[in-house]
C-alpha cells in the first residue's frame, strides 16, 4: 500500500471534522517557532534525565531496543520549564475540547519529553493496551526545527481499509490520533524530538 503525503495542516476547527472522519488529524504551527524551541530547550536541559522507554505494561513491560529506540522523561508541572507548563495546558484545553465535541468523557491526561537517537524507531503498534484501554487520543507535538523531507522520522498512520498517511516531525506540527489506530515512527537519520502524550478515560493512579 502506497503512503499520501498531506498537505499542509489544517488550523481553526478543521482539525475536529479530520478526527471525526479519518480518526486524526493534523496541525501545523500549533507552536509558533519561538515556543518550540523554547520547550526544545527545555526538554534539551533535562535530557540527562531520560529513561529508556519500554513496550507493554505491568508485567508485559519490556525493552525491546530494536522494537522501541526513544528515550522518555514523563511530565508534572514544574517551575524550571515555563514554556512545558503552558503547553500541558493546552493539553487540558485540547482535552475539554475534545470532550464538548465528542463526549468522550476523558477525564485526564499524561505526558512525556521524546528523544528518538538517530536511526532509532518504533514498530508498528497501537497506545491502547489490550489489558488497559485508558488511552484514548494520543497527541504528538514535535520539536525539530531544521527537518526536511527525506530526514526520516515519519510518523506513518495506518487508517483501516484506507491508505497509509506519512506525517514527518515538524517543528510546531501537533498531530491528534485515536489510540486504537495502527501506526509506526520510521527511523530518523537524526536525533528527533517531541512531546508526547495521552488523553485518558480515566484519572490516572499516581
Ligand atoms: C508513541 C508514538 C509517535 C511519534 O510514542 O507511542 O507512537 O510520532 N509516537 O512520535
Ligand atoms: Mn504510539
């Protein structure tokens, strides 16, 4: 199956039909330049701090380098990353929002800091586990400012019975998913980042 590539994001509310039709969406300049980078930096100073990121849950939990390269630093409001701070509640908002339109009922959210190394990448997979389907909507931003087509890193998405759609790591581009739907990050030939997170059903345990 070939991949379309998109167009460019769509802005206003465009982006809640694109849900309601294909299942996602995307758009660009969610974050103007300047504040992507500044949550770049933010992320950057901390990166230290990141851990190897696993696959599955609980007792299923593993590290599967090659099915899984990124590195991760979950998200709680924090004085050191103003810009972070703002974006976590934009995630709020986006959430509420999603909940006016779809009564979806979700009622929280989680967060983390990306860092894929170059050449690392991420199977084909879905976000909601079999044994728990707290995921609902996945939210990608990214945060690569120099990308370019051809740099690797897309994000493909696999639509049931449509074609594949390719979405590469653009800095400011904000990509909206369901959790349920299939879909892969290609390896990049660069470091990429973002920030990733979760629209959740239910409130979450910690
Ligand atoms: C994930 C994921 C997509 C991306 O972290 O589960 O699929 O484009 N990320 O980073
Ligand atoms: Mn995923």
């Amino acid at each position: 199956m070939g991949a379309i590539s998109l167009p460019p994001g769509k802005s206003g509310s465009d982006w809640i039909s694109d849900i309601e039709h294909n299942g996602f969406a995307v758009i660009d300049n969610y974050t103007e330049l300047p504040v992507s980078l500044q949550l770049l930096a933010e992320l950057r100073a901390e990166e230290d701090e990141f851990r190897k990121a696993g696959v599955g849950k609980d007792q299923d939990y593993k590290i599967l380098h090659t099915q899984r390269g990124d590195y991760i630093k979950w998200l709680e409001k924090d004085p050191r990353r103003p810009a972070t701070n703002e974006y976590l509640d934009k995630l709020n908002e986006l959430r509420l929002e999603l909940n006016r339109h779809f009564y979806l009922g979700l009622q929280d959210f989680e967060a983390h800091f990306t860092r894929y190394p170059e050449g690392t990448r991420y199977v084909k997979h879905v976000d909601a586990f079999s044994t728990d389907d707290n995921r609902r909507i996945s939210v990608v931003l990214y945060l690569n400012p120099s990308w370019y087509p051809g740099a690797g890193g897309t994000l493909m998405i696999y639509p049931p019975n449509k074609e594949a759609v390719s979405i590469d790591p653009i800095a400011g581009r904000l990509v909206v998913f369901e959790s349920t739907l299939e879909h892969e990050v290609l390896p990049a030939l660069f470091e990429r980042h973002s920030i990733t997170a979760w629209l959740l059903r239910d409130l979450r345990f910690f």
